[in-house]
C-alpha cells in the first residue's frame, strides 16, 4: 500500500482547491518534491479530513492518501489502528505514515511516469527501477535519462538532454569522482606527499546520493525510507547504495574511476531542449521525476468521508 500523508490542522479546502492539490500548500509541508507527480484529486489522490484530536500526533488535520498506480484506490484517510505515523521532522508541518502490516512496496510507491533503466534488488528482493544517467561506453552519454533528438550534417542523431535532469546527468559525474577518490592517485609523478594527504570521501555521502536516485521514480525520500526501515522493510544496505550508484553511472565508468583521477568533464555538457512557444514548463524539483498524469487514468477513487 501507499504512503499517507497529514497536514496538521489544515482543513481540506486549503490542500484541495477543485480537483487540484495546492502546490504551495505542499511546498510549505515539505512534500512538493515526493508528492511531485500528485496533482489531481481523486485521480491522484484522495483527500479527507480528520476532526477533533484523533489525527496522528492528536491532532486535527488532512490526510493525503495517494493512488497507486499498480493498485488504485486503497484504504484512505486516517486509520489509527491500522497505521504506524512519524513525524517529518519536528512534525509541525507534516507526517508520514503506512499501513504496519502492509508496508509499501516498490510497486506502491513508483511514480506515474518513471525513467526507464536497471533493476536493483533490496534486501527483501523487491526490484527498484533506477534511471541510467551516463553510460557514454556504450554510446549513450545521458543513459536513459529523457532526450530529444537532432541530426548533424552526416545524419548522425544527437541528443539533447531535457533540462530537468540536468542535476541527474551531474549527479553521475560525482558518483564516479566518488569511486575514484576511494583510490589513492597513481602513475608518474605523484609523490608520496600526495599520496599521504589523499582522503576518501566518506560512504554517507554516497548513501543519500542513492536516496535521491530512488526519488526519481518513487515517491520515496529520506522520511519514507525511515517508517520503511522501522516496519521491517529496509531499502538502503551498504551493498544496495553502491549497487544504485553503480548503475546511474553504468558499472563500466566505475571500473574506470578505479584507474583515472576524478573527472568531471568526462563527457560534455548536456544540451538542452529548445522552448516551445505556449508549451508549459513546471520547474523541476530535485530528486523527483517532473510530475506526470497517467498514460490512462487509475480507477476512480470512492469519496472521502471525514472522520
């Protein structure tokens, strides 16, 4: 099943305008980047209020219930002897929480629109899709990651990568510079001065370089992860992170930052889409997929009754 989500003592009015969900009212609760592809109610989400104080924290407030994209319409609203709700940070904004006996799966979680790319086992062998960003080796400099194409005056396709992964492509060229300060520098006229004064960068680094990556097809950030971990369903392991990373840079360029000093300008810099006149363009959020509607429509969601 799906994450929920509660705003504290916000009536349903404010988060639901019509049939949309308020982005600023998201953005003001720290859900604007996990709930980026959810904009429609009740094709994206559900919407309920819950009355007094038997909101989680005793508190009033809306519960945002996601549709799944593989599931449709679930359990909705406020459950309290169903659901295990955690703070988002100090809680005064939001919470989150899941069903304890059905937490979600990737499946649950993933976005309508997801990049395509390799698949990762987690600890408990659910399969998380993970966009490729570099794998120039193999004649694809932005990997999966969504591109247009323009011809040059030999014929040859060149790609253009859209702007709003422009942050995954750079993410890459640090994930290989990651690798490749895990090596103390080699060759020819490196002194042993310089080999003394190398310094890894540290695995933490490395681990919320995969929970962005995650971002990207799920909706799943570092809160989700947390109530994930506590209801036995952990994500990120040292082997999981390294894995994620590896394929957002295909395993080859890893290989290769084992014997080359760090390297941002491996590849150039991505193109870019030209503007379409009256096209509109959403400002990408970092670590999520641009938000997208379903190539058709889920099944219909049953109206909310507050509680």
């Amino acid at each position: 099943m799906v994450c929920y989500y509660f705003l504290p003592r916000i009536p349903k009015e404010r988060v639901a305008i019509g049939d949309e969900l308020d982005r600023d009212v998201l953005a003001a609760a720290g859900l604007a980047d996990v709930l980026a592809d959810v904009r429609r109610v009740p094709v994206h989400a559900s919407v309920s209020y819950v009355h007094d104080s038997v909101g989680p924290g005793q508190q009033p407030g809306t519960v945002i219930t996601p549709v799944s994209k593989h599931r449709g319409v679930g359990p909705i609203g406020n459950l309290p002897d169903r659901q295990t709700w955690r703070p988002i940070g100090d809680g005064k904004q939001a919470w989150v929480g899941a069903l304890t006996k059905e937490p979600p799966t990737p499946l649950d979680l993933e976005r309508w629109q997801p990049i395509g790319g390799l698949k990762v086992l987690d600890p408990a062998s659910y399969e998380w899709l993970v966009p490729v960003a570099r794998a120039a080796n193999i004649g694809m400099p932005y990997g999966t990651l969504p591109q247009s194409y323009t011809f040059d005056a030999a014929g040859e396709p060149v790609p253009s990568l859209l702007p709003a992964y422009a942050w995954l492509w750079e993410l890459g060229g640090q994930i290989r510079d990651w690798y490749a300060s895990q090596h103390p520098p080699e060759g020819e006229g490196i002194t042993p001065e310089q080999r003394a004064a190398h310094r890894a960068q540290p695995l933490a680094w490395l681990i919320k370089a995969a929970a962005r990556v995650l971002g990207v097809n799920y909706r799943c950030g570092l809160a989700e992860l947390n109530l994930l971990h506590e209801l036995g369903r952990p994500v990120l392991t040292q082997e999981t992170a390294h894995t994620i990373c590896q394929q957002v840079v295909n395993y080859e360029l890893v290989e290769q930052a084992k014997k080359k000093p760090p390297d941002t300008g491996s590849a150039p810099p991505p193109s870019s889409w030209p503007s379409s006149p009256g096209a509109e363009t959403r400002p990408a959020s970092p670590g999520t997929a641009p938000a997208g509607a379903p190539s058709s429509p889920p099944p219909s969601s049953t109206t909310a009754t507050d509680r």
